[in-house]
DNA sequence: TTGTATGCGTTATCAC
DNA sequence: GTGATAACGCATACAA
C-alpha cells in the first residue's frame, strides 16, 4: 500500500508539486486549462488522496472536534451527538466521540489526548473535576463548548435545558389535576446541574402553589438501590399521590416499581417524567412527559463551536436555556 | 496559543530535540539520569504536549480508526458504538464516528474522508452500493471489519447475528405455544443481511415444523406505511394468530398497531421481536424477545480490527455469527 | 502561470 | 549517551 503523493502527481501531469497544491486548493486561476486538465488526469489515473495529516501540520486545522460526554447510551448523549454529526458533517468537520463515563481521570485523559491529536475545538457534558483544565483551555482561548451541564464560574458557553422551568410544567400538570402530595425521584449524585435544577424548580414550583416541599418526598438513590427508596417513600405516613422522575432512567425505575407492586396509574398515583422515553404512548396507561429538545440543544452546541473556531464572535457566558415541552397523556390526569 | 514544541523543551533542558524524542518514547537506557530528570522537569514547565499529528506523518499511524454506521439513533449502533469504543479506549485508539444513513452517496464520502484522515482502519455497517470501493481497499489489504451485514463476493470478516437461527426462536416459540398462523413483520427494503436472512430463516423454520410460509404473510413495508400494511395483514380471511417482528422499528409500530387497535395480547395476538427492547418488562404483557448480543459483536469487531492493524493473522473471509437469546416473557405464551 | 525553497513538529539514522 | 540531519506530505511566500 504505497503510498501516492503530491509528487507523483506533478510528476505525472509534468509540472511542479506547488500548481498541483494549487490545483487541489481550487485555486484554478492560476494555471492554464490544460495544465488543470493533466493533473485532473494524474489525480484520477494515480488514485491520489490527499493526505490531511500533512495538510492539517501545515495548516494547523484538523477539521476534527472532540465530544466528550459521559456514556452514548444515554437516549439524550446520542440524540445530542447525532445532531452535533450532522452540522459537522455539513461543515466538513469529523467528530471523535469519548466515553467518558462521569469518571474525571478518564475525562482528563480524553480531554488530552484530544489536545494531542489537535482537534480544533471540543464539545463536553463536563464534570466538576476538571475544572482546572477547562479553565487553562479557556484562557488559552481555545474553542469549548459545554451541554447539559453548567460549571460555576467558568463562564464557558453552555446549551441546556431550562431544567428549572421543566420541573414547574411537572408540578403544574399535577397540581392542576388537583395532587397535593408530589414527591420527586431522582438518582444521585444530585449536584450535576440538572438534577440540581430540576429539584429546586420543583420546590420553588410547589410554593409557589402553596404547598410545602418537604425533604421526606425528595427521594435520591443509586439506580441499583431506587426500587428500595421507592418501597421507602411509599411506605411514609402520608405516601405521595404523585411522582416526578427526574430523567428517563429514573422513570423505568418508578414504571418498574409500580408494575411490581400493581399500582394503578394515575389512580393510585400519577407519574410523569423528564426526558421523552421511546415507549411514552405504549405504555398502560400512556405516560405524560417533558420532553426536551435535544437535537436542538446539540445542533446548536456544534454551531457555536464552529463558530468559535472560525473566530466569530460568540458570546462566552452565554448559557443558552432550552424550552422543555409537555407532552400530556394519561399518566398524570385527574385520577 | 503559541503552540510549545519538542524544540523549547529541548533548549529549556539544555539538550537536542533527539534526546527529547528518545526521552518521549520511553527509551530511557540512552540517556544519564540527570538528563532524563531535566527534560522531566522542562516537559512539565512548559506544559508541553506531544503533537500527535506530526507523530502521525511521521510514523504513518494514526492511531484512529473510523466507524461508519447508518445511524447512531439505532439501539444496536449505539450499543455496537460504546463497545468498540471502550476497547479502542483501552488500546489507545480513538474513534471517529459517521452516520451515513444508508445513503451509499454519504458512505463513500466518508470513507475518502476517513481515507484521508489516514484512519488506521474502519469498522462499517456496509450498504452494498460501495462494494467496489472495499474490494479496492481489501485489495491493498486495509484493516476493514464489517459488523451486521454481509457482502457477498468480498471476503471481508464480519461480525453478525446469527439471524436463521434467532428467526428460527421465534418460530419455534410460538408453535410450541400452540402457534399455526405466524406472520412476520419487516422493513424495507428487504434486502440487507439481518432482513433477509430473518426472513429466510422464518420460512424454514416454518418448513421444519410442517408448516406453510405464504407469501401473504411475510408483511413488509417502509416505517411510515407500516400501520397500513398491519392492517392489510389482519384483514386477511385467515389472519395470522401471532407476528414475528424483524427489528426493534417493526416490533414499536407492531405495538402501537396492538394498542390502537386494542387487541389482546397474547390472546388475540401474540407477538414477538427480534432485538431487546428497553420496556419489553415494562409492557403489558411483558414482551418476549430475541436479544442480541450488541456489546459482544462491537467488542470483537474492534478486536479483530486491532489485530489486523498491527498487522497479527486474523483469518479473512470469517463470518463470525453470534448467538441469539430467546427472553422468554408473557406476549407469546398459550393464549 | 509555474517552479523553488522553506517550514509544520516528530521520528529515525548515523555520526560523534 | 548525545546531537546533527534528513525525511514524513503538504502549503505558501517568493522568485522566475
């Protein structure tokens, strides 16, 4: 597999190695017809490719970005980063994707090997750990761009959802199908930005409403430990007659749990959940959710990155807030 | 971002850029101790960073491979995805992604691209349109794997289902259930790999059993007609007593048709699908599934374009099929 | 219009 | 043990 080069092709075509860089840059002024003809031939008969490698250590443009985020089974890390390929694509950037597992060392890794390998910008769902890292990227001026997760103080452009806002629609939905008693699931940690978020826009929402938001109704778990919290928040004085999940995986828990225990929906309790699972519809009875729009969110994260490389301005500290969207089905309905 | 090279390192520590490469590279027995702990010293000053792209253009390795796939929406994609991505993790590579959206115009692109980008090697989910341009790189024996469908003619290893077979499950489920009438529900077009092997592998298990596969009941349709053609199916004077669906896409509308329709499941209809929907437990009844082994065919892809990089004896021409795995639930039980 | 020379940041081959 | 120096494949300023 020996390798064509710019040479062979000026060789071929009879001309200097610079009119055939010329020629490939598109830069056709600068040559006769038949010139441009006879490396056109020589391109072809050869096969030549060229090799971006050299052109990008010249250059000092990869034409590549990083996207670091915690794990691409995560229904919105995928749907984010499908977004983020398509304007790529279009703009002729390739992404490299990293898994960072929520885990800061593994993060770190990521983030340098990514440096190493000169991407021209990066797009992450970060974690607090690394703070120090992003913040020398920052300084060095170098193109970043955050989703889902805010970090204080960093001042780094962010697209997120209005996590806030969307923990209110939950809270209205059921208070205005006249629950008083709505508790809130959550995995932990819950000090990522929307899980934070989402937790104080649902208590704010349920004083604002008048009623008290208690910490007995507030029930964090590990994934592996949430069937057992559940059985915990049930089994209070005054169980819920509600429940917000706080995203989809907290959801499958709280639809598990209350197909275990033959709970009837909405009549025994409502439930709603932030993020839009595949199965909203099909489900028995159909699931009321917020959706959140998160090729938006993605699309728009690849915008401003690209941006960002190009030199235009972006505003930095700029956190972009995304509308969530209520989508009312039978799970949360006056019981 | 004055970018800071071998060579400031090299001065800082008061020695040639050679010796600031042997230190980088880890061979060490070529220099004195107090050498080895200056540059130490200047690499951590500067904060200098390797620059892989010119190690790249030098060595002729990336270390970066390129999985093009139709779309990283698909539950399978993604989970194939984050296999190979954590192995190549674990091997130092790293992983563009592509979605060509079955779009053979899209593929090729990002092959000349990935090319280009002197990948180290590519895992695809292949149309059969680019079929000229694999043979041209299996030709100058690029590390290509194939994951999912087959080529005929090329001779390259692929990973996939063993689709006769998990077809053959689901027959077999359901007859041994008292099944006679068994449809199978599939996308166009028919002519992939895992379609058409499900589909012959359901006419012979049908075979086996003594039964007859008509024509009117291998039921296929794109996405959006799907409801229609269900339809169509169901208003036969003999409609089927239970349906096979082909993937997770059919299995969702097959539900959705059940649940518009309000039949009973298994007893007006039973139903099973190939894939392991995230709410087959969650559904009503439970959903029977034949799962595939995601992780472990991403795993091996990867492994095996590892090993054909570095260039080690990986048997070509190797279809490795894996096995399927009946999840045995309510949906196609006795009725 | 086309050709020459130089550099991008590394690695590798040899001298010293 | 260490240091020049020549590649790697391409882009570009400048000369012709």
């Amino acid at each position: 597999m020996k390798t064509v080069t710019i040479i062979d092709v000026a060789k071929r075509a009879g001309v200097s190695k610079s009119t055939v860089s010329q020629y490939l840059n598109g830069r056709y002024e600068y040559m006769g017809a038949d010139t441009r003809e006879r490396i056109k031939q020589a391109v072809e008969e050869l096969g030549y490719r060229p090799n971006t490698i050299a052109r990008s250590l010249k250059k000092k443009k990869t034409k590549t970005i990083g996207v670091i985020l915690a794990n691409i089974l995560y229904s919105f890390s995928t749907k984010v980063i499908r977004a983020i390929e398509d304007v790529c694509n279009r703009e002729g950037y390739q992404v490299i994707i990293c898994n960072a597992d929520d885990n800061p060392s593994k993060e770190k890794w990521y983030i340098e090997m990514l440096l190493a390998k000169q991407v021209d910008g990066i797009i992450a769902i970060p974690t607090k750990s690394n703070i120090d890292l992003y913040r020398k990227l920052k300084e060095r001026n170098y193109p970043l761009v955050f989703v889902d997760r805010y970090i204080d103080g960093l001042d780094i452009s962010t697209m997120m959802l209005h996590n806030e806002k969307a923990a209110k629609m939950c809270v209205d939905e059921l208070t205005d199908n006249g629950y008083e008693r709505i508790a809130m699931l959550t995995m932990e940690p819950i000090s990522i930005t929307p899980r934070f978020e989402r937790i104080q826009g649902y208590k704010k929402a349920l004083e604002d409403k008048g009623l008290k938001a208690t910490e007995d109704y507030i029930a964090s778990a590990p994934l592996k430990e949430m069937q057992t919290r559940l059985k915990e928040l049930m089994a209070l004085k005054q169980p819920p007659q509600a429940i917000i999940a706080i995203n989809d995986l907290s959801f499958m828990q709280l639809l598990t749990f209350v197909k275990e225990n033959q709970l009837e929906v909405p009549g025994d309790l409502a439930v709603i959940g932030i993020d839009d699972i595949s199965f909203a519809d099909l489900f028995d009875p159909p699931l009321t959710t917020i959706a959140q729009p998160a090729f938006d969110i993605g699309r728009e994260a690849a915008a401003a990155l690209i941006q960002k490389i190009n030199n235009r301005y972006v505003m930095d500290a700029d956190i972009r807030r995304f509308e969530p969207r209520l989508i009312r089905r039978a799970s949360s309905t006056k019981s």
